[in-house]
C-alpha cells in the first residue's frame, strides 16, 4: 500500500485548498470541493474494504452509486486543511443508491463532509450527464463575484455578457456563459436540485449574495474558471461607477469564436 498522502490527487487537493484561502476565496470555513476518484487508484492507498463508519447522506442518487470522493469537512478551515488532511479532508465511498457515505479515510475527529454535499452530488450526476469527464465541483465565496450580485441585474444573459466584457479571455475560457440562482437557502437539497439543474447547461453556476460553484475535469481547469470570471467581475466593480468609452464588440466576440474555435452560448451574442 502506497502512503495516502503522497497520492497526487491528495496533494492537488491540499494545494488547491490553500491556493483558494491565499486568494481570500474562502473565509473561515467558506467553500468546499468534491473531487470524483478512480476506485483502483484509491485502492493503491486504502484498503477499500475497510469502512472507518457510515454517513447517510439524506438523498439519493443512484447514478453514483459505489463511486470514490475526496471532499472536504463540514465546519472546517480550508486554511487547515495543509497541516491537518486527515482532519479537515475524507474519502467516501456512495453506497445504497446514494443514501449512504462509507468513510474511508480522514474526517479523524469525527467529523462528516461539507454542509453542501447534496448541491455537490448532483452536481457531479448533472455534469457527467453531459461531459463524462468531469471530475470537479468547487464551491467558494470570492469578494467581487459576490458584490456584483448586488448590483447588477441577475439576468443570466445579462451578468454572462458584462463578464465576457471584461476581459477578452472570458468568452473563450467560458463560452456557455454563468448561470445564476436567486438567493436560495444554502445547505438543503433544493438548492442542490436547483444548482445541477443549471449544471446542465454551464459549468459556472452563481449563488446570488453567496458565492459561485465550478464544475471541470479537474481541480486546475475548474479552479481556473473560477479565477477567470472572478477577474472580470474585479473589472467590472472597477469601472461600473464611470462613464464607460469603450467595450469588446459582439462583433469582437464572434472574432475571437473564430479564432479559438469555440462558440458562444446561443443567443447571447447579437
Ligand atoms: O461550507 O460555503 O455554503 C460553508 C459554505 C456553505
Ligand atoms: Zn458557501
């Protein structure tokens, strides 16, 4: 058996944990991620017959039935999370349609996997759904993505187009655009429902006045997406209050379509 926390999804983990609360991503126990596990590579770990206890989880969803993830803790920093993985990180396994978490490894003072787990899960069942190789669902609260749910319009079409102008690289890194929720009580299994449901049709879906989840192939691309919209809405927070001379063009949108071979959302561009 190979020690676990030399695993390279482990130490992605860790990395990436610290990297968000370096960028203020993640206040006190703010945020948290789910990374979906191939079941031999985590059997090269752990010994995957040795359940530590049993979480139910309080849904269902048979789609993900016996499958592997590293997720972070409930009530936990992710500024511990480097100097204490066991603790503030754990790897279930679903079992009973969903219903249950076998615990694997880590959650060692007792502990159970975050507060948004039923958004996480059906997150991961709405983007395998459309691309099979998802692995992400990444939760965090950054200050300007935020803000700017105060003051712009929530549209979906409207808060997609003024992040696209904002910087030339967002259409291309994010071409479907950003869904965006209401204000929704977080932590229940309707705004899990109502998050994949958007899941479906964008990797970024914004909580209005909370935060925004990523979805991706893996915690570089996702957490990529993230710092890519967050850098536009900075921009936006920077020039909202003046007179605005210029912007990218829908003319320069279907420019850079062209250029890097992507399309934008249908009707988003005119
Ligand atoms: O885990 O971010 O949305 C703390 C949160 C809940
Ligand atoms: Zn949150």
């Amino acid at each position: 058996m190979k020690p676990i926390l030399e695993a390279p999804f482990l130490v992605e983990m860790i990395r990436t944990t610290t990297n968000m609360y370096n960028h203020g991503w993640d206040e006190r126990n703010g945020g948290n991620i789910s990374l979906l596990l191939d079941g031999k590579e985590v059997a090269q770990y752990l010994d995957v017959r040795h359940v530590i206890r049993t979480i139910p989880t309080g849904f269902t969803a048979p789609e993900l039935d016996g499958r592997y993830f590293l997720v972070t803790g409930t009530g936990k920093y992710f500024k511990n999370v480097e100097v204490a993985p066991d603790v503030n990180l754990g790897i279930v396994r679903l079992a009973d349609s969903g219903r249950q978490a076998d615990l694997l490894w880590g959650f060692s003072d007792g502990g159970q996997f975050t507060s948004e787990f039923p958004a996480h899960m059906m997150s991961h069942v709405a983007r395998l759904s459309v691309d099979p190789a998802n692995r992400v669902v990444m939760h965090c609260h950054p200050a300007n993505l935020l803000a700017m749910t105060y003051v712009h319009d929530l549209d979906e079409r409207a808060f997609t187009r003024t992040l696209w102008q904002m910087c030339t690289e967002c259409i291309v890194v994010f071409p479907e655009g950003v869904n965006v929720l209401p204000w929704m009580l977080c932590g229940t299994n309707e705004i899990g429902e109502a998050t994949a449901e958007k899941m479906k049709t964008a990797r970024l879906v914004v909580w209005a006045q909370h935060g925004i989840y990523g979805a991706g192939k893996d915690l570089d691309e996702t957490f990529g997406l993230i710092e890519t919209a967050e850098k536009a809405a900075e921009i936006y927070l920077k020039i909202a209050h003046l007179p605005l001379l210029n912007t990218i063009s829908d003319d320069a949108m279907h420019q850079l379509e062209k250029r890097f071979g992507i399309k934008a959302r249908a009707g988003y561009l005119d």
